[in-house]
C-alpha cells in the first residue's frame, strides 16, 4: 500500500470543502511495485468507496489487468467503472464497466464519460492491447455525450487517461473538441499539462498526480447554467496541513498488514549469498535459469542479465526479496529448436548479455564462437527444448523467436518457478559456474 495514504488525507480534505462537491478519480489503481502486483487494484477501490467518489475511470496503465481481474474490482466497487471507448478482444463491451454516468451536486445532474487513448499522436486509429481494444475516441466520446445529455445532464465531464510514456500537446485536445458536441470540462491525467485552458467552449484542466496532490476546480456557471469560469488550483495532500480520516486510516492498515504478511513469508534458505554480479559470473541470473530449466524438463534455458534487478542475501529468503531481485512480470515460454538455429540465435543475443543453463558458451573477444550441451556440440538438425522468459521472444526481429520451429508462452510466472524451485529442497548453495568460457587467443 505504500503511498497509499494519500487517500486519508484526500477524505479529510474533501469532507472540509463547503459547497456542493463531486470527487472523481482517473485510474492508476495497480502501481507499478510488489504491494500493487499483490492487491491488483483492491486497495485503491477501497479507498475509493470510503471518500467516496462520484465517478471513477480506468487509466491505461489499469489496462494491464485481464478482463477476470477488472472484472473483480468493478462487482467490488460502489459506484460503476468508467471506460466509454473500451471493448474486449472479441469487440463486445465490457458488460462489467458502463460508458457514462449521472451524478448530482447543487441540484444539478453532472455526466461523466472517460475515454483511455493510448498514442494522441495516431488519435482516432483503434489500438489492440493483450486483453483489450480501444475504440476511436471521438466516435465513441460522441455517443457517451448524447446518451448523457438525453439523460438530462446539465453538465458534461469527460475524464481522459493518456498512456504514462505519451504527451498530449494543446493542439490534440483543440483539435479532439472541435469534433464533438459541447463538452463543459476534460479532465486529464496527461503530467505535462500544468494548468487549465479553455479550446472554444471546453475548459481543458490537468488532474492530481497520483496520490500526491489533488486537483480542486471550482465552476463559475452563468445564468444558463453554462461553465463561464474555472478556479483550478493544485493542493499537496499534506497530512499536517489537512489531517488524514481516521476510518480512511484503518482500511490502509489493514491492505498494509496483509501486504507485509504476504511479503514476509519464507520460501527458502540460502548457504550462500547470490550476488548480482561476482568475479565475471552472475549468480542471480545462473539461479534463475536452472529453476527455469528444471522446471521446464527442457535441455538448456536462456535468461537475460537484464531480467534480475538484486540478488540474494544467505539465510532465509522471503516473498518480499524474490520480488526485489525478479521485478518484471516475466512469464516462462517453451522453445524447440534446432541446434544450428540456436547456436545463431544465441550468436544474435550477444552473449555477454545472457546467463544460460546446460549450455556452455565459447566466446572468442566476446563474440561467440560455439556453444555445447552438455553432452557435446550442438548437432546441427537435433531439437533442442528451452525455457526463456517472455522477454526474451517478444518482438518480430528477436533471434529466438524467428529461429524457433515452435514456442508457447507456459503463462507461468518466472517469479513462480523460482520459488517452486526453493520449494523443492531445504537449503541452495551458489550454481555452478563454467557456462561463459573465453578462449584464449
């Protein structure tokens, strides 16, 4: 749950506003840490009851979870999940999430719609994701302003989530309104954008980052009921400045407490530490690669340096330290291949970059020479079996993917097998090296 607590203070906040009131929030529900992989987005909508919120919308980061695991946070949520432009692989929508939603404040009926827009650059172009697709965001931002406004909205909001690594320049959102029917406000969680404008007749205004700091926006509306003014102003949730609910507290608490346990459990012993990186040799890496090749049953497994980010200290090893040295959310594949191609798939690897089991690598300068089994040289038309993280055959122009006869993805996670493979005895010593061999000149 960590930074997590920022929804205590939010609460505090929001409850000390005067006036009529909406909260709303943009998504980023799973942060990118071991406690987010844990709860999958439960502790965010648990916070997000407590406030509670008026409307909520799934960012594209959120778009990481299968269409099962959103579809558990939506039945635990208190008021319906906003995507308007998504729709399952298979083109129907979601029937979990809803495309619009009437809200009240001042005795006045507000709609929301959200839309997720993976690259402003190709706007309007529908994207497929791993789980999901993304419709033309003006098409479908049409349909959710014309169904709200038939359903007697006075105000139209649209909440728009831009993926994390893009930029949304001023001209994208002009260029976005002058498409649509009239839009009172966009709120965006898009980091760039550092304070309000107005496009036409659409107040366009930068949301909270994260849980550090929330957006206040105040509408000034004219006789009509139009928006004519907006105070916009970027609040730190300070807890010594606000306080922090203390019901609000207990809820964190207790996603804290069980991340800790979880984190905190045994799943073996070490002799010997398993550093990162030791006299040439990569330990973590080597470890790795065995449990993935035992686990597989295959003949040899291949793993990138890349894919450890820590090793292991000796002595007991925990949840918590399998996820500090195996932060990616790497899956095991199954690979067969033919000696000849995989002695070239490895030369396109680079060597020096990948640790591997019941291979021996041969490098010359530190290009490869040859490689072995462990029963001699590779024979040329003989099919090997290998296990490789996902990491390692994503992309068209990867040298094990378009050498391999065959491959399929185990959907097993890599941090799953190595902690079947401490599973399996009491205590590990450090593998054995003599797998990169430079030879002499």
């Amino acid at each position: 749950m960590d930074g997590r607590g920022g929804y205590a203070v939010f609460k505090s906040l929001y409850a000390a506003e005067k006036g009529p009131r909406l909260a709303v929030d943009l998504g980023g529900w799973v942060p990118p840490s071991p406690q987010g992989r844990l709860d999958r987005g439960r502790a965010a909508l648990d916070c997000i009851n407590a406030v509670p919120y008026s409307a909520a919308a799934a960012s594209a980061e959120d778009l990481a979870l299968p269409p099962k695991e959103l579809q558990k946070l939506a039945a635990n949520s208190a008021l319906p999940l906003l995507a308007s432009n998504l729709y399952l692989k298979s083109n129907k929508k979601p029937d979990f999430l809803v495309s619009t939603r009437l809200a009240e404040a001042g005795g006045r009926k507000v709609g929301f719609f959200s839309l997720v827009i993976h690259d402003p650059a190709k706007a309007n172009t529908p994207k497929y994701l791993p789980n999901y697709r993304l419709e033309k965001e003006s098409y479908e931002a049409e349909r959710a302003i014309r169904a709200l406004r038939a359903a007697g909205a006075q105000l139209v909001v649209g909440l728009v989530a831009i993926a994390s690594d893009k930029e949304a320049p001023h001209e994208f959102y002009k260029n976005f309104l002058a498409r649509l029917p009239r839009i009172d406000l966009l709120i965006t969680d898009e980091p760039s954008l550092k304070k309000p404008f107005k496009a036409k007749r659409t107040w366009v205004a930068p949301a909270g980052q994260g849980m550090e700091h929330a957006a206040r926006l105040g509408l000034a509306l004219d006789d009509s009921g139009r928006v004519k003014g907006l105070n916009w102003r970027r609040l730190s949730l300070d807890a010594e400045k606000y306080g922090e609910d203390a019901a609000l507290l207990k809820v964190i608490a207790g996603h804290k407490a069980a991340a800790a346990a979880h984190f905190g459990r045994k799943i073996g012993t070490l002799k010997e530490a398993l550093p990162l990186a030791e006299g040439g040799t990569y330990p973590a890496a080597d470890f790795a690669a065995d449990c993935m090749r035992r686990w597989a049953r295959s003949n040899a497994a291949i793993i990138g340096l890349s894919e450890p980010a820590a090793g292991f200290s000796s002595g007991t090893v925990t949840v918590g330290d399998l996820h500090r040295a195996f932060p990616l959310d790497s899956s095991v594949v199954f690979v067969k291949i033919r000696g000849d191609d995989l002695e070239r798939a490895l030369t396109g690897l680079s060597p020096t970059d990948i640790s591997v089991s019941g291979l021996k690598l041969f490098l010359r300068d530190s290009a490869l020479e040859r490689a072995e089994s462990e029963t001699g040289p590779l024979v040329p038309g003989r099919v090997y079996h290998l296990a490789v993280p996902d990491s390692l055959v994503s992309g068209r122009d990867n040298p094990v993917l378009s050498s391999a006869m065959e491959f399929a993805n185990s959907r097993r996670p890599l941090r799953e097998v190595i902690s079947w493979c401490f599973s399996l005895r009491s205590s590990f010593a450090k593998p054995a090296g003599g797998r990169v061999i430079q030879v002499e000149k």
